[in-house]
C-alpha cells in the first residue's frame, strides 16, 4: 500500500510539473521586472480609480446644480465650484493626490529595490506625473459630452437626466473593466503563459483578453454599451437631444471611450 501510495505521489508530481510547462510556453519575460510590473499593475488600478473618482465628483456638483436648474459651469474643468475642485485637486485628499501617492508608493525606487520601469520617467515614478495630469485632462474632456444639456445651460428632464447620469456610471465602470482585461493579459504574458506582444490594443492577439472586451454577451464593450442602451436609447425621450446622432447608442459611447483608453495603455504597461 506505501508503495503504490508513493507512486502516485511520484505520478501526481510529475503530472503537476508538466501543467506548470504547459502553462509556460513561452519564455517568462525578466524586463521588466516582478518589481517593475508592480508598478505598472498599481498605475494603472491608480489611474483607473481615478477616473472614477473625478466623474465621482463632477455628477455629485451636477446633481446638486440639477436642484436650482442651474448654474452648472462649475461642474466642468477647471471645476470652478469649490466643493468639486476640492474634491479633485484637495492636496491631500482629492483624487489626483491620492493617486500620485499610489503611483508613488508602488513605483519609486527604494534601497534594494528597483520599482521604476526603465520606460517610466522619473517624474512618472516620483511624482506621478504626467500620467495623473493626463487622465485628469482627458476625463474632464468626456464631462461636457456626457452631460451635454448642463453645459449648454440647460437643465435635463428626468429621463434625459438618468440618461446621462447611467451613461457616467457605466463608462466609468468600462475603464475598469478594460484595465482588468489587459492587466490579467499582461501578468500572463510576462509569466511565459502566452506569447509577447499579445496584449496590444486595440485588438490584442490573445483569445482570452480578446473575448475579455470584445465577446459579443459578455465582453466589457457588449456589456457597457448594453448598460446604456437600457437607460438611454431604450428609453423613450432619454437620449439628450445634444447627443446628436453620432452617440445616441451605447456602442458609439463605447467606441468614443475606447479610443482614449488605448491610446493610453501602451504608455503605462511600456515595460511588457
């Protein structure tokens, strides 16, 4: 009985050590870094968190504004209502500082320890910039699109308010959803478990952060724009007039978001 009992120890081991190669097909990839891409991993939660922070901010100031029918100018960047600008660029607790103290807590460079992608610059590792200046910049861009009647001076009507207010929500969950799908992607890659360079945007190679964004049920952009769709384009008199005809469906929202995301993603995961 000991006998056969350490032979399937033996054959379960053995079987155990060819999973390991199989899930290894590729060479694991040293540059960067485990430390490195630790530091690309927390930027891009930092980032992505973010976003949702400042979006955070300026619908609160928006549904505030909404109660007076106006005025809404303060909403918007450069967020001249106090409480919105405190919200965002607060030197301790807005949400840019907290994610340059995240940046920084997992990038720059300590004794022993080389946290800093070469590809990162110093001001990246050190300070966070410009990596927070940009998504505060090109989130403050999407904040007049989405609540387009506000920024024309108008106040919406109850649909078109929860229009607006559900398409913030579910593209600021996209974000996250898009970061995890190429995070995940980029963690197998640099572990040999799929080949290099296979999570590039916009359309990266490996099948399963493929179907991770574009799986027509259950892929980030199916299920983002189908968010919006079930307030806005499904609703009768939701979709603000403003939106126009080129984003009055949840798939040009997608589309819209998606851009400006991938155009980004190459510069926080340079390393992999």
């Amino acid at each position: 009985m000991k006998a056969r009992f350490g032979l399937a120890v033996i054959v379960a081991a053995g079987m155990s050590l060819a999973a390991e190669r199989a899930l290894a097909q590729f060479p694991p990839i040293t540059d960067p870094t485990k430390d490195e891409a630790k530091c690309e991993t927390s930027t891009g939660k930092a980032l992505t968190k973010q976003v949702g922070s400042i979006s955070k901010c300026a619908s609160k100031c928006i549904t505030t504004a909404r109660k007076t029918s106006g005025p809404y100018g303060g909403c918007f960047s450069p967020y001249a209502d106090p409480t919105t600008n405190s919200c965002i660029n607060d030197p301790l607790k807005g949400a840019k500082a907290k994610a340059a103290a995240s940046i920084v807590k997992a990038c720059m460079d300590v004794p022993g320890k080389d946290k800093c992608p070469e590809c990162y610059s110093a001001s990246n590792c050190n300070t966070g910039s410009p990596f927070v200046d940009t998504t505060a910049t090109l989130t403050g861009l999407q904040g007049p699109n989405v609540y387009c009647t506000e920024n024309g001076g108008g106040t919406p009507t109850k649909e078109e308010g929860k229009c607006e207010d559900g398409l913030s929500k579910s593209l600021t969950k996209f974000v996250g959803a898009l970061s995890k799908c190429y995070q995940k992607c980029n963690q197998n890659m640099l572990k040999g478990k799929i080949a290099p360079n296979s999570c590039d945007p916009p359309s990266p190679s490996d099948p399963a952060t493929n179907a991770c964004i574009f799986d027509p049920l259950k892929g980030a952009e199916a299920k983002t724009a189908a968010a919006i769709d079930k307030v806005c384009a499904n609703v009768a008199g939701a979709v603000p007039p403003c939106y126009g005809t080129g984003l009055d469906s949840g798939q040009e929202w997608v589309n819209l978001a998606e851009g400006a995301i991938d155009g980004n993603i190459p510069n926080i995961a340079c390393g992999g």
